[in-house]
C-alpha cells in the first residue's frame, strides 16, 4: 500500500521503539496530550504552521504514524488510533528532509 525506503523503515522502526508504541505528552509542561479528530488536528497544523503530510507508516496493532513538516522546519509526528483519533507525539523545530536510497539488498 506505501511506498517505503530502507531509511524511512529504519527512521520509523526507531521511533516506534523510542515511543514503546504509546502516545507520549508532547511538552513536559502540558498535563494534557493533544488529540482530536484526524481531519482537525491536520488542519490545525496546516493552518499554524503550514506542516503537510511527508512520511505515513502502519504499525503493527493497526495505528497509523504519519511525520508533518514545514518548508521552515517545524516539524509533527501524529499516531492515529484506528477509531480516527489522532493524538500528537512529538513537534520540533529544524527538520531536515535526506535523499532516500532504496537498498537493493541487505547491508553489508
């Protein structure tokens, strides 16, 4: 169904780790995550921060990962349940879009 590349697999596999499949606050500061439906969370970046959609990856028990980014930076990743709620995980400033490779085989 998507299209995928070694690094964005190894990029996603990481942050999959690194967020132990949960939904983590996005400050230390907010008591509260920031989740709403899909359509209006991704509105609301586009409309405050002009993110768009550039990477989308399914995680094994069904939720959806999608990366937003900015032409200045900015940056959003998004984990949408299967229900259409989409909470954010992560934002940051500094986003930097790499070539991406497609290995022709494994690594040596």
């Amino acid at each position: 169904m998507f299209k995928t590349t070694t690094g964005f697999k190894a990029t996603l596999g990481g942050l999959i780790v690194a967020f132990g499949f949960n939904v983590l606050p996005v400050a230390e500061a907010s008591a509260q995550q920031m989740c709403g439906k899909r359509t209006d969370v991704v509105q609301s970046l586009s409309a405050e921060y002009k993110e768009s959609t550039t990477g989308v990856g399914l995680v094994n028990n069904g939720m959806v990962i999608e990366v937003l980014t900015s032409k200045t930076g900015s940056w959003t990743i998004l984990m949408t349940r299967t229900n259409g709620v989409s909470c954010v995980v992560a934002t940051g400033n500094s986003w930097e879009s790499v070539d991406l490779q497609i290995a022709s085989g494994p690594a040596a």
